[in-house]
C-alpha cells in the first residue's frame, strides 16, 4: 500500500526487453539506499518490486500486462517518473489509500494555468468516474489528488505549486497520457451496490 505522496521525480535510466517484458533502471540514490530487494515501490503511481540495486539505482521487471494496461510501456530512457516507497505501518497516512494497481489509463485533456496553480482537466473511461465524487480521492501517475468537478467522462484537479514542481504533473500538457487509481473504498462501495439479491 502506498500513500500517493511522491518522494522522488526519478530519472529512467534503461529500459532492456526481457521475454515478453522489460527491465526498467531508475536512479534515485536516496530511496536506492534504504530500501531491500523484493521491496515495492510505486512508479507512476504502478506497483512493482525492486529485483536488482546497486549504489544509486533500482531495477524492476514489468510484465505484458502491465506495460499494456498501464504508461510503463510509453517511457524511454532519461523520461523522468513519481516514485513512492510502501506504507509502513506507523506511518502517517498523508495523502489517501493507494495500492498501486492501476485502473485505466486517461489523458490530460485541458490545463488552465493560473501564475503558479493549475487546473488539469483529465479524460477518463467513463466507468472510472461511477467511482468518483467530487472532493473526493484520484491517484494520477501515483499522486494523491483531490478531485474538483467529475463529469461523465473526465475530471478535473487543482495543483498547487509544490506538486507541479515535485512530480511528474507539472510537465503534462494536452494528450499525455497518465495512470488512474480509484479510491478503495469506491471500489468496494460500487461492488456492494451491484449485488443483485
């Protein structure tokens, strides 16, 4: 489980085919330094375990799967990627519940830039937004977000500064495209009501 808050804007720094997927590289020396083979980060906001480190970078394999249902498989070397270690428990809990599986795929469909600020309108699969409330939680490339205005196919979020600076959202214009995650609890809830007793 992750938190959605990015501690690091890392940089890819290979990509090599293995069989049906690939070997990413990333170099971040902080976060190489504390963590242990197996363990799981968030890259974009995608789960994936750490199978190889050295001094400065990390190396983990992403499959068919998720290089299809996901961004990973958009990157090229020197692209730059949110990464978050996992949850610990005792840790406090600052953005929402993430588990690193992403949901769908979207695209940055307006941004309206105000000075500093910015309000990024984003097009979704329309049902990822049955699991979505304004004011309520989004993780976009594994950022913790507070939803503005839902509408039936997109959404909307307000950034501030610091986030624009610090994760991969500040780069974003028009047609990129991002990974999605659903609230949790939205899952669960939409899972309930579809039952039929």
């Amino acid at each position: 489980m992750f938190t959605g808050l990015v501690q690091s804007l890392a940089e890819v720094r290979s990509i090599v085919s293995d069989g049906p997927g690939v070997r990413l590289t990333i170099a971040e020396p902080a976060i190489t330094q504390e963590v242990a083979l197996g363990d799981s980060i968030a890259v974009n906001g995608c789960c994936l375990t750490v199978v190889a480190k050295d001094e400065v970078s990390m190396q983990f394999d992403a499959g068919a799967e998720t290089l299809q249902r996901t961004t990973l498989g958009e990157l090229v070397e020197s692209d730059r990627v949110n990464l978050e270690t996992s949850l610990r428990m005792g840790d406090s809990l600052g953005g929402h519940l993430v588990s690193g599986h992403i949901d769908g795929v979207g695209s940055v469909d307006q941004r309206v830039d105000d000075a500093e600020w910015s309000t990024i309108w984003f097009r979704v699969p329309g049902e990822l937004t049955r699991q979505m409330a304004s004011k309520g939680s989004v993780a976009v490339d594994g950022v913790s977000l507070t939803l503005v205005d839902v509408e039936d196919d997109r959404f909307s979020v307000a950034l501030i500064p610091h986030t624009l600076a610090v994760t991969t959202l500040g780069k974003r214009k028009v047609g990129d495209r991002v990974n999605l995650e659903t609230d949790l609890l939205a899952k669960y809830v939409q899972r309930q009501l579809e039952w039929k007793v």
